[in-house]
DNA sequence: AGTTTGGGCGGT
DNA sequence: CCGCCCAAACTT
C-alpha cells in the first residue's frame, strides 16, 4: 500500500509506516510464536499457512493470534532480528475452531505450540500445488524404425487417445523405455492429463441395513444426537457382536445427510481392511483413509480432499484427529478403551479424550464404542456426564462364549509344559470338528527370562529395569521396552559356563512349539507384531485365518483387534493372570479388556464357542467376572476398589512422564518432584510409579503417579512448576500422561 | 526439530 | 596448542 501510494505521481510518499508483524507459529520446539514482518501487499490473516525462514533453513508455519503464545513476561524482539515471511501457500486457512483447538491440546500436553501445529500441517507435499498429471497421446507419423513393442504400444491408442506413460506400458506389456523412444521419435507427445477425478462420495441411504430392533432403537436415539448438531458425548455400550458398528454407520449416515464430515477413529487401523469392507458395503464407496501405511501420494490427496470438503468421511488412526476438517460434524471414536489411542513420544495426547476437546470447541457429537468401556468413560456415563446406549444382546443371535477358569493350582500342566490337560484336549476335540482354535498369551518370543543354571545370573537390559527376552527364531535377546538387542550367547558371561543357560517362563514361540509336539498335523499359525514380513504379512495371515485357514493360531493381543474368525470355536488365555500382578493401577482393567476381546473372537456366528482362562486366582473379581459373563458386576467392583483404594479420587489419576537423557537424571527428578511439593493446591504426587524404567528413542522416561480433584488442578500445578518453582533441570521434560474424568 | 556454538579433554 | 566430540543454546 505504502509503495502504491508513493508511486502516485504528484503525492508526496507517505510516511514510512512501521512494517508491520504477525505472530507465526513455527514447527519447533519453542514455547512463543515468533514475530515476522509481513511483506508489502501480502494480505495475512490468522490461520494462513506461510512459508518462513527459520535459521538457515526454511519451515512451514501458521500465522496465529497475537497475544495466546506470548507467555508471561515476553520481551519484545529485537526488531534488528525480525524476517520476512517468504510466501503464502495456496490452501485454505487453519480455521478459527482448528486453532483453538490446537491451542488447547498444547495447553493440555504441555507441548509446545508449534508441534503440535506440526501435526495437522504433517503432510508438506500437500501445500504445493498438484503438478498437473502428464500423459501421452499420438502427436505425429509413425516411426521409421517400427518394432513390435513399438507396434502394441501404438495400437493401444484405438482404444483409448490418452494414457498416462506407465499405464500405457503396463497396458502394453513394454517397459517404459519404448514409450520414451516413441516420445523421441516425434510419434508420441507429452500432454497434461485431466485432473484425477474427486473422491467418490459416501451415500447415506446406499445400502440401509436391516438392524435388530435393539440396534434400531440406539441408531435413533444416536441420530438425534448428530441432528442436534452441539457438543455431546454419547457411549455405546454392548458386547463383542451387538453390532454396534452399523449403529454408529447410521450416526455417520445423518452426518452425511445433514452436510457434515465425519470421523471414524480406529485403533491400528493398519489391520482392519474388514472395517473398510463393511463400510463400503453400507456407503457404497470406500472412505478416505489415514495410517501410517498410507502411501504419501495419497496421503496428500486425502489431506486436500480434507480440507477443501471432497472427502466426507475419514477412517484414521489416531492422529486422523489432527486433519483439517472445515466441516466435521463427528467423531466416533471405536474401540475407545483401547490403549493405542495413547500416543507416547513427542506430543504425548490421548486421542479419544482430544478427540471429545473437538468435539466440545466445534459444536458437535462425539461418539464412544467400546465392548469394554474404559472405567474413567463408564464413570463420566454412570455420572450423566456422557450419554450411554447400551446394546444388551448380539445382532446375529449368537450367544456369546462359555468361559471356564482352568485353575493352575490343580489342573495344571506337567512340568516344562504349558498347557492345562483341559485346555490341549479342548483344542484337540476342536481340530477334530474341524473348527479353529486360538491360544492366546501376550508375549512374544519365546521366554521371557534367561538365566544360568551354574551362578543364577540373570540377563537384564543395561538401559531399562527389564529382562531380556529369548527369541529364538531369531536367535536374540531382546529387550521390549527399548529394543536393545544382542545375540543369544553360548556361555554364560557372568561364570562362562556353557550350555548353561535356562529358558524360564513361555512366549508365544514356546507355546507354538509345544502345540506343535501336541497336533503334529495341525496348521499353526503364530502372530506377534515382530513377525517377520511386517505389517502386511501380518494382515494376510489375519484374512486368511477369517476364511478359514490355519487350525491352531497363537498370538499376542493383536488377535484381539477386529477380525471375525467365523470358524473359530475355542480360545485358550494361557496366563490370564499375566498383568494383573504389575504395580498398574490399571492392571485389573486392562485384563478385563484385554481378556473379553479375545474370548469374544470365539463362535461369533453360527454356535457359541468357548473360552479357558488359565489362572492361578480363580477368585479374583476379574476372573470371576469374565467367568460369569456379568460385565456389570466387573464394572461395580472396580469402581468400588478405586473409590476406596489409596488413590480414591480414581480417575483424576494421572502418571507425568519425566523424561530425560540419562537414567540418574530422569529418576532423580521424579523423586525430587515427588518430594518438594508432594501435596499442594489439590494435587497429592504419589511418587515414582515402579519400574521398569523404559528407554523410548534415547530418552530414558520415569511415570510419576499424581491425582488431584479435578484433572485441571495437576494442569496448573506443573505450569506453575514449570514456570516458578525449581525448573526441571537440563533436558529433563515433563509430559501429562492423564485419563481424566472431564476437561471443561 | 535441526543446526550452530562452545567447553572439556586427549593427543602431541 | 589444536582438534574432536557431545551437550546446550538458539532459531523471530
């Protein structure tokens, strides 16, 4: 402006206007936006996405309100020090609901603003421009030098005028060498292809499912809540095989209706192409998709279909949550007391409970689907807080399994076996049926402990507080908190004994290898999530087992997410109690979980199957109730035990992470935490969880267990720490590690 | 997060 | 006395 009105002739040139700077947030590690001059007619408004330099290099940023990242005492920046922003990039901005929304999970995690800005600006290639798709068509004479290859590939044009170069290769069964000669030749030319066409769109009313009469009266009462288009949560509550996936499709189907985008949070979506299938089947196309398997040509496509409103409906892992959606109207979160919607390293959030934040800014509903509840949702649905649905029986008639406890104490296997007699002749009589049979123990490799029978030495991680555990497939040993890794040695290191070295305890290896001496002729299938092949080999062998291959499958928990064995009839846990004896204050909870999602892959369709728990403490509550199938009285007990344990204020338990570069460090500042303000404002810090003390990229981490009133409290409590009180010395980090009751 | 800076120490 | 390595500081 300033320089058009001085290239006015005849007016005199205005007075220099001191240039003005917007706050940018930038995607490093830094508690402020920084400040950066905005270049004469470059119109910025909050929200913009920029390109910036940032030292030597130059980063993508978002400009942002003045004033939220400022902090307390900001001195102003040395003007000498302020930079241009370089350029604007062409994509919508980051929308006012989308900042505060990002500024409240940075808030939350105590993260640094601009990482987590990161996570939502994640896909760069997607800010640039789409390079216009390049094909090729006939342009000229045939060439001189005419060959057979050259010959398929020019007859191809009758059928179609324009081909894109590999296509048209492929289509003609050359390598693209010959395309590159015809190019030359003058006989083919290079032209820009028409744009690739929009994402299909999801129909609401494309295949309406005939739901039970149970499932039709949640799908109504779910509906409304996406008709009333305002901050609500709502659980959906009912057992493996209720069909509560066609319940909350409905939910997504009113969003569609009603104009809205949709989001669907899956737990290792990686897994599920089940899920994609029956969505396609209700929907009629497949939904756009976010993992980490996207391949990032597709990724970008999504991103931009995302936030220009082509695509309706996303299907992602947890961090889908962070997409720019500039019209989302839900979220359904599934499965939502699993586990994996915890990220850990970096931005450590918890994507269900973020995902109700969204919800809560944006004016809309949010629904969470679980077999198995969480306690904190239970508690926030038991409380009024959350609307809760419950789907009392399963859709397809079938009977959920008997589940019998094997007590170890009596009925338990020989010595160096780890199979109840119970349980192998369960699986025999299966094979014999020809139905399919799992065991399921969560520990891969196979043993857990190594230790030498001449000195009683232990092998043990050098990093964390763990055992090393034996694989030996792959003839390591190797530690599950860390990864450090080392080759299972001949002698002993500590006496130098050889043949020494004692395998104590089983994993899934030794548990395949003692089926095997079982059921020589039965298939086994192992699955552990280090399985050689990756997540891809993984996927197959999990469609494979669902049409009916492999007669004795035995996996970690990974077999509990999400496929349908139709042909599997009988699930053996062969250490139900393993979990329930760690320091977790969450131990009985998770095995309850755990255990009901894989006893309930058993008999899902056509009969009941059945399931045996081997237990050495038949009487525990959790082993009674999975025994009883009465999830509610699980539910009672273990809201009783928290209300009355040391910890009483139950869910506004929280661990922080303290993490840092060497173990004295990290666990010296846990402790000194704990014990400088152990009680203050609200908030109790309960000390150091046990360890084991892990070991995440080079980052040694310690949990600190706290709890307090209200989950607010522990917020304010480590500002104020963070700000005033003895500052966590040098690379030492705090992160929130919380499951609270309620944020707002 | 990624790059530059600077201090401590080992070799000469 | 110089170089190398790791940790700390800085980026507007």
């Amino acid at each position: 402006m300033a320089n058009q009105t001085a290239s006015l002739p005849g007016l005199e040139p205005a007075p220099e206007e001191p240039a003005a700077t917007v706050p940018v947030l930038v995607p490093v590690a830094v508690e402020t936006a920084y400040s950066y001059r905005v270049p004469a007619g470059m119109h910025l408004g909050p929200g913009t996405v920029v390109q910036i330099p940032l030292g030597n290099r130059q980063v993508v940023g978002a400009v942002w309100e003045p004033g939220i990242w400022e902090g307390g005492g900001a001195k102003p920046v040395d003007p000498s020090k302020l930079r241009e922003i370089l350029h604007v990039f062409d994509v919508p901005s980051i929308d006012e609901r989308m900042r505060r929304f990002i500024d409240w999970v940075a808030r939350w995690t105590m993260a640094p603003p601009g990482m987590v800005l990161r996570m939502v600006l994640r896909v760069p290639e997607a800010l640039e421009p789409e390079p216009p798709l390049k094909g090729v068509r006939l342009a000229g004479a045939p060439p001189e030098r005419m060959t057979k290859a050259r010959a398929r590939v020019l007859d191809l044009f009758e059928e179609n005028p324009s081909w894109s170069k590999t296509g048209l290769a492929t289509a003609a069964g050359v390598s693209p060498g010959v395309v590159d000669g015809l190019i030359g030749a003058g006989t083919l030319q290079i032209v820009p292809l028409p744009a690739a066409p929009p994402a299909p769109m999801p129909e609401a009313d494309w295949n309406r499912r005939d739901l039970s009469p149970a499932q039709d009266k949640a799908a109504e009462e779910i509906t409304a809540t996406v008709a009333e288009r305002r901050f609500s949560v709502t659980l959906l509550d009912g057992v493996t095989g209720a069909g509560k996936t066609e319940v909350y499709f409905e939910a997504v189907a009113e969003a569609l209706r009603r104009g809205r985008q949709a989001l669907v949070l899956l737990p290792e979506i990686a897994l599920t192409s089940e899920f994609l299938q029956r969505f396609e089947e209700r929907f009629g196309c497949r939904p756009g998709e976010w993992h980490s398997d996207v391949p990032p040509k597709q990724r970008v496509r999504l991103w931009r279909g995302v936030i220009d409103g082509s695509v309706r409906v996303v299907v992602g892992a947890r961090s889908a949550l962070f997409l720019p959606f500039p019209e989302l109207g839900l979220i359904v979160v599934d499965e939502e007391h699993d586990p994996a919607y915890k990220q850990d390293d970096r931005v450590a959030y918890h994507a269900r409970d973020m995902a109700v934040v969204r919800g809560h800014i944006a004016g809309f509903p949010v629904i969470l689907s679980s077999a198995t509840p969480s306690i904190e949702t239970r508690h926030n649905a038991d409380t009024g807080r959350y609307r809760r649905i419950e789907l009392p029986d399963r859709a397809s008639g079938a009977a959920l399994p008997d589940i019998h406890a094997i007590d170890m104490r009596r009925g338990g296997p020989a010595r160096g076996r780890w199979l109840a007699p119970a349980l192998t002749r369960a699986v025999g009589e299966a094979l014999a049926r020809g139905d399919q049979a799992l065991l399921f123990l969560n520990r891969r490799g196979y043993a857990p402990l190594t230790l030498c029978r001449s000195c009683g030495h232990r092998f043990e991680c050098p990093d964390c507080s763990a055992w090393l555990v034996e694989h030996r497939f792959r003839s390591v040993l190797t530690c599950h908190h860390c990864g450090f890794s080392m080759p299972t040695p001949e002698a002993c290191p500590s006496c130098g004994d050889v043949d020494s070295l004692t395998a104590c305890g089983p994993g899934v290896e030794r548990i395949a290898e003692e089926a095997a001496a079982d059921f020589p002729d039965a298939r086994i299938i192992v699955l552990s999530s280090d399985m050689p092949g990756g997540t891809r080999r993984l996927r197959a062998e999990l469609k494979a087992i669902a049409g009916g291959e492999g007669d004795i499958i035995i996996g970690t928990q990974l077999v509990a997410k999400g496929h349908n064995f139709p042909k599997l009839k009988v699930v053996g846990v062969v250490d139900a109690d393993l979990g329930l004896s760690t320091a977790d204050p969450r131990a009985a909870e998770r095995t309850f979980q755990l255990i009901s999602q894989v006893t309930g892959r058993a008999g899902r369709r056509d009969g009941a199957g059945v399931g045996y728990l081997q237990t050495y403490m038949p009487d525990h509550p959790v082993m009674r109730a999975l025994v009883s199938g009465d999830r509610e009285s699980f539910y009672a007990t273990e809201l009783e035990a928290r209300e009355r344990s040391a910890m009483p204020p139950f869910a506004r338990l929280a661990s922080l992470l303290v993490t840092g570069p060497d173990r004295p460090l990290t666990e010296g500042f846990a402790r000194e935490l704990a014990r400088a303000a152990p009680h203050q404002d609200g908030v109790h810090v309960l000390g150091p969880a046990d360890p084991p003390l892990a070991v995440i990229r080079g980052r040694h981490r310690q949990r600190l267990l706290v709890h307090a009133d209200r989950s607010a409290d522990i917020q304010a409590y480590l500002h104020r720490w963070l700000a005033a009180g003895p500052v966590p010395k040098k690379g030492v980090r705090l992160a929130i590690d919380i499951e609270p009751l309620s944020f707002m």
